[in-house]
C-alpha cells in the first residue's frame, strides 16, 4: 500500500484529518483530538506523513507515522 499523507485542518468550528481533499474522520473539537484520530488512520491504512496546520492555515509541525508491525502490539 501507498504512503499516505493526512493533514489536520481546521474547518468552521471543528477540526478535521483529510486525505486528498477527502475528510477521513469525524469532525472534533479538539485539534489534538484529531492530530490523534489521524494517527489512527495512518496505522491503520500503511503508515505516512501527518501534517498539522495551525489555526491560521500554516504547517506547524510533521510527522512520519509507520506501520505496525505483525509482532508489535498498541496493549
């Protein structure tokens, strides 16, 4: 499977992870809320770039998020 990269955005009131312009997760209050659903999405579909914008729309920070492994475990 393909790298993926999601970003988290902020959108209205809310925050949301996109994935190619495509909303991927439910909307959250929280932008650290959602910084956390788009590292669950990445886990779960082969690992990527997680990009979070800031409230203005800037890149505050990336991240390279891998893929679980057979014998690793998130217990």
């Amino acid at each position: 499977m393909t790298a993926q990269q999601a970003t988290v955005v902020r959108d209205g009131g809310a925050w949301v992870v996109k994935v190619n312009g495509e909303e991927v997760t439910d909307r959250k209050r929280a932008q650290g809320s959602a910084i956390n659903e788009a590292r669950e999405w990445l886990l779960a579909n082969g690992g990527g770039e997680l990009a979070v914008q800031g409230k203005y729309g800037r890149i505050r920070h990336k991240h390279t998020i891998g893929r679980l492994g057979p014998d690793d475990s998130r217990d």
